[in-house]
C-alpha cells in the first residue's frame, strides 16, 4: 500500500501503558498516523502506579519485555518495579513515540458517527479517528474494601496501587489488608523495617518458591554482545512458559499443576510455628486463584513482630482495625484489595454503530471476540481486552500478537475485502459460548473465590492452549467480520 493510501486511516490508542507504547511503535513503523492519548504524566500503566515497596515482575524478565526490543541488564530474573517501568520508558524514547503521547489528556468520550470515531477529551478537545485501539489495561482501577468504618481511621491510610512515598513506615504499626500478590511483596519488603506489621489475611495463598537470582555483570555484558544468546534465552523461556504453565492451567487435572503444588508445600514447611502453617495453608488447588511467587515470604512471616489475622474484620475504627472483639492499633494502614478487573476501557463512555452503549453490552459481565473485538462497534480493537489470557500468557506476548492481527485487518479493510471492520454477532455469540464451556474445564474453576471469575463464578479468561490463540491472531478469519466484499 503507498502512502498516499495510508493517509486515509488515522489511529487513536488509548492508555500508554505496555500495550500502547507497543501500538505507538507498531503504528509508526508501518507508516500510519496516530496519536496515543495517556490519562497519566508518563507511560508505563500498572508500572507507573504500583510504586509499593518490594514490588517485582513474578514472570521470568526476559520474556517480559517486547520480543524486538530484548533488555541485556535486567538485574534480576523477576527484576524490581522500577526497572520494568524504567524499560518502558526507554523504549518509548528510543523509538521516538513521546511526541505522538498527550500525557494528562484522558478520553472520556467515543462516538461511532457515520465511518469514524469521534474523541472526546477530559480537556474538551473533540477530534476525528478511522481506528481505535483500546490499550487501556486491566489493573488500573483500584478496588477498595467494603468494610464498616473505613472512612473513620485517622491515620495514613492508602491503596497499594496509590503509595504514599511521603508516609514514612519505618518503626510504626502498620496493618496490611489483602495476601494477593501486592499484599506478600509489601509483607516481605516492610516486615524488618516496621515495629509491628498486622496482615489481615482472607484467604491464603499458594506461595511458589523461586529463588533470587541476580545477574552478573559479566552475564550482563555476555547478554550485550551476544544477541544470538539473549534472543535464545527469551525464545527457550517463552517456549517453556507457553508449552508448560499456559497449557497447565486450562486442564483442571493437570499434573504439573500437581508438581507446582507439591513445591509449593515443601516451602509452606519452612514455617516452624504449627498453628502460624495452618493459617497459612490454602484450602484450595493450586493456580485455581493466580499463584503468588516470592522467595522472602514465609521467612518475613515468622518474624515476632508479624501477625497473620484470619477471622473475619469487624470494622476499622479511627486507630486501628477491630477483628474479634480486639482493636488491634495501627499508625498506617494499606488496602492491598486488588483492582475492578471488569472495568477495562470504561469509565470512558464508548457508543458504537446504531447508538449501542457499550457500557450497556457489558452490564453483566465484559466479553469480546478473541479478546480484541465487539460486535457494533467498527474498527474498534483492545489489547488485551477481556477474556485475554491475564493468568498464563506473557502480556507483552499477547498484545504483540493481538497487534499484528489487527494490522492484518487493517489491511483487509484498506484492500477492500472489508468495508468496515465489525464483528458479526454470530462470530461474537459463538466464540463466547465456546469459550465459556472451555473456562468450566480450567484450574481456575476448581472451587475457590477468585478475580478470575465472572458473576456468574465462570472463569473470564483465555481458556485455550496457547497453539489455539497464536493460530488466530495469524490467520484472522475474515468471514466473522460483517461487510465481506466479494
């Protein structure tokens, strides 16, 4: 296609997080013109807001990073929060995407009008789009507890996800709520440092032990001036992780998951106190919720000054938080309650073809075909949008596909194979049926309460071996779109 051609088709991604800096270079290196919209002041998404003490990637590092952009110094195999939102940012100033951002413009409005997106801004401005691209994410709004009295506690009190760096711990009472990833990365960073740390534990989790690794400086430098070593590494991770874990999961009788489980109780043995296991033992099988990986948790929990708290909260009071009849006093409390997983793109408010509300579409739960698409609502895409494979894929693997198929449809459209690039509710209908028989079949469906689950307890996310997902985003099938022109 010559240029000429693409001109006619002008992109608005929204979010500058993994996905949209990734749809920033993608967009860019095919010659189309774009413009990302960011609601923050930099890119990074969930690495930009989780700045909590101990925060860490739980995957391997080199295959969370893009496939052509490899990272030679990662310090760590599960490298620091900082060092992923630092990459991030790299990445997007090397490939020159900064200019096509607006940091604190926030979409707040898209309009389907006759063939293109109206956008909307929380400044006011109104402007006009061929495509979208929905990188908006999926932990990015902070869910907080419904407990009695929340609002009456009169010390620092703060979501994971909202770190008050101002707020100094060290030495003070601090209460934890939640035991979810956040909750035991913040338990192992804080633990040495704070007089008394109180964690308000729900459920406990299934904890994986990995070891820390710290690279070299001469693994490093090897990484740096063999790139046929770093691309192999990355290659033999994916393959690993795709043909092991990601398949695991989607069978709820699976072996390895029984290896997994097994580990992770041999760990669990590490703690002495026999009534402090118990608390700390699951009641369900592992990876039925996302597995938890750390390498400091059990040691940070045997400290004489953390208590793991399992009955149920009564209510927080102005100095503390009252379980069982007892107040147990706190100077800080952080709320590690996980984030509203079916939020997606909304709050915005997105009106397809026809005046459909796709916030209406969604009342009861969020889906969408192959993750990406919803019927009336034409050339709109997400990455990784709902039922994307958030608990056994690497992301950043995932959207790179995601992204290629999009493109792919792009080209359909501009070849004149499609008019327009809308789903069929048929396609819609009979992919999401499949797909929510195939979740019943998971690990993740196996009897425990989890942010897998949609509201009616049914797994939302990608059900399917990773073979089945990489088979279609490279041949997109171009008969569950509408519009097919022969």
């Amino acid at each position: 296609m010559d240029n000429a051609d693409k001109s006619k088709n002008t992109f608005a991604v929204i979010g500058a997080g993994m996905s949209g800096v990734l749809a920033g270079i993608k967009l860019k290196e095919a010659g189309y013109d774009f413009q990302i919209f960011e609601k923050a002041d930099r890119v990074g998404g969930t690495w930009r807001e989780n700045t909590y003490p101990g925060i860490a990637c739980d995957v391997p590092s080199h295959i969370y990073s893009y496939s052509f952009e490899l990272n030679p110094d990662w310090s760590e195999f599960t490298s620091p929060g900082s060092e992923v939102q630092e990459y991030f940012e790299g990445v997007s100033q090397r490939y020159g995407i900064d200019q096509n951002i607006r940091f604190n413009e926030a979409v707040t409005r898209c309009t389907w009008l006759e063939n293109e997106w109206e956008i909307e801004t929380e400044k006011g401005h109104v402007e006009r789009f061929t495509w979208v691209i929905a990188a908006t994410g999926i932990l990015h709004h902070p869910k907080y507890p419904d407990i009695e009295g929340l609002e009456t506690f009169e010390g620092p009190m703060f979501h994971t996800a909202r770190w008050d760096h101002d707020v100094e711990i060290k030495d003070k009472k601090m209460g934890l709520i939640g035991t979810g990833s956040s909750g035991v990365q913040i338990t192992a960073a804080v633990a040495p440092e704070v007089e008394t740390l109180n964690v308000f534990q729900r459920t406990a989790q299934w904890i994986v032990p990995n070891e820390r690794v710290v690279y070299t400086d001469e693994e490093k430098e090897a990484f740096r001036t063999d790139a046929d070593l770093l691309q192999n590494l990355h290659v033999e991770m994916s393959n690993a992780f795709n043909d092991g874990f990601a398949t695991s999961v989607i069978d709820g009788d699976s072996e390895l998951i029984d290896g997994i489980q097994a580990r992770c109780l041999e760990a669990l043995d590490t703690v002495q106190d026999p009534d402090l296991k118990e608390k700390l033992r699951p009641t369900y099988r592992a990876a039925c919720k996302r597995l938890v990986v750390s390498h400091n948790f059990y040691d940070a929990v045997q400290r004489p000054n953390v208590n793991i708290i399992t009955e149920s909260i009564e209510r927080i009071e102005k100095n503390g938080v009252r379980v069982g009849g007892e107040l147990h006093e706190l100077d800080v409390l952080v709320l590690a309650t996980g984030f509203h997983v079916d939020a997606f793109v909304r709050p915005m408010n997105i009106t397809g073809r026809n005046g459909t509300v796709l916030d209406e579409v969604w009342e009861d739960w969020p889906s969408a075909y192959l993750s990406i698409a919803v019927p009336e609502f034409p050339n709109f895409f997400m990455l990784n949008g709902p039922n994307s494979p958030v608990g056994n894929f690497s992301l950043i693997q995932t959207a790179e596909m995601q992204f290629d198929y999009v493109l792919k449809i792009v080209d359909h459209v501009n070849g004149g194979d499609l008019d327009i690039a809308v789903i069929s509710e048929e396609a819609y209908k009979r992919f999401d049926a499949e797909r929510y028989e195939a979740a019943k079949g998971t690990i993740w469906a196996t009897g425990c309460n989890s942010w897998y689950l949609d509201n009616n307890g049914v797994p939302f996310a990608w059900p399917f071996p990773f073979s089945r997902f990489r088979a279609e985003m490279e041949a997109p099938k171009i008969e569950d779109y509408e519009r097919v022109t022969s």
